[in-house]
C-alpha cells in the first residue's frame, strides 16, 4: 500500500518495536478497528433491544450490556435445568469447532 512518507515511518517504527513486519501490523491496526467498529455496531443494537425490551410486556426479557457482557434478565421456565443446557451449549461449540 502507499501511505504517506510520514505515516509509513511510524507504521515502520511500531512494526519493528513489536517485532513484526510492516505488513503484519497493517493486518493487525485493520483488523482491531474492524473488531472495534463490530463491537460498537453490536452495542448499539443490543441497546435498541434494550430500550424496546423496556417497553414490552413484564414477560420479555430484558436485554443489555454490562462491562461488555451480554445480560439477558428474564423468568426461567419452572423446570430449566442451568447444568443440561450449559452442556447443550458445550456439545454445539465442540461440533461447530469440529465442522
């Protein structure tokens, strides 16, 4: 890529004090704004669930985030067994990673 001269020292001169090639750190600045602007996508509509959960029936579940974990408040069913589902939940990982 052309950057310009100036912007191309300083990609150099951050590459080499991590130890990596210009390329590699190009790659790395991309892909951690990518993340960020995902991330940032990802918040903004897991606020819009928020404010529209917040006016929904007492049933719904409430959703939002916390210290960048996703929260969801809501009434279990009477017979929802947490330790079965956390093992549903590990089988489909370990197949998706399988896959």
């Amino acid at each position: 890529m052309n950057f310009p001269p100036q912007l191309q020292q300083k990609i150099e001169k951050w590459a080499s004090s991590q130890g990596i090639s210009t390329e590699q750190f190009v790659l790395q600045a991309i892909a951690e704004k990518i993340d960020t602007l995902s991330q940032q996508v990802t918040e903004e509509h897991t606020q819009q669930n928020s404010e529209i959960a917040s006016v929904t029936p007492l049933n719904q579940p409430n959703i939002y985030r916390k210290e960048g974990i996703l929260v969801v408040e809501a009434e279990l069913p009477e017979n929802f067994d947490v330790n079965a589902f956390i093992d549903e939940l590990r089988e489909e990982r370990i197949q998706d990673q399988i896959a």
